[in-house]
C-alpha cells in the first residue's frame, strides 16, 4: 500500500502552542506520531512525508526518528521547515 502524510514538524515545540495537538510536551508528540504511523503503515509499504518532517533538529535528531518509523520505504520531501539533511547541524 502506498501512503502520505506531512508537516510531523517532529522536534517543533511552537507546533503545540499554535495547533490543538493534544500532547503537552514535543516527546509525547514525537512519540505518538511515530506509534500512529507505525500501527498504519507496514513494513513493506511506501510512506511519502511531504514536507516538514521535523524543525529545530539535528540531522542526526531526525535521522533517529526516522529510523523508529518501521517502514522501510520512505520517501522524504523537504518543506519550508526542513533544514538541510546534509548539514549535521
């Protein structure tokens, strides 16, 4: 099966304040986004994020969510909140 999703803005503590997610901290959102994702889309299905995947991350923070996410086949669109993926900053 072929999945879409977008703007996680995993890592975006402002996203909380500015939306009616109903987390109270950026790791309770984190985390329930990755086990809502994870309880949806297989293993072997494609995932397409597109845009604003994370904001105010590291490379490396993202890359580590993203490796929580089980699906193996993901293709990530920047957005306008991405940062560039091959900076470590």
């Amino acid at each position: 099966m072929i999945w879409f999703t977008s703007d996680t803005h995993f890592g975006h503590e402002n996203v909380l304040k500015f939306t009616d997610r109903p987390w109270e901290t950026i790791w309770q959102m984190n985390d329930a986004i990755v086990d809502s994702i994870n309880g949806k889309v297989a293993v072997d299905d494609e995932l397409y994020i597109l845009g604003d995947f994370s904001f105010k991350m590291t490379a490396q923070d993202a890359y580590g969510l993203r490796k929580r996410i089980a699906c193996r086949r993901i293709h990530l669109v920047p957005g306008n909140h991405d940062k560039d993926w091959t900076q470590p900053a």
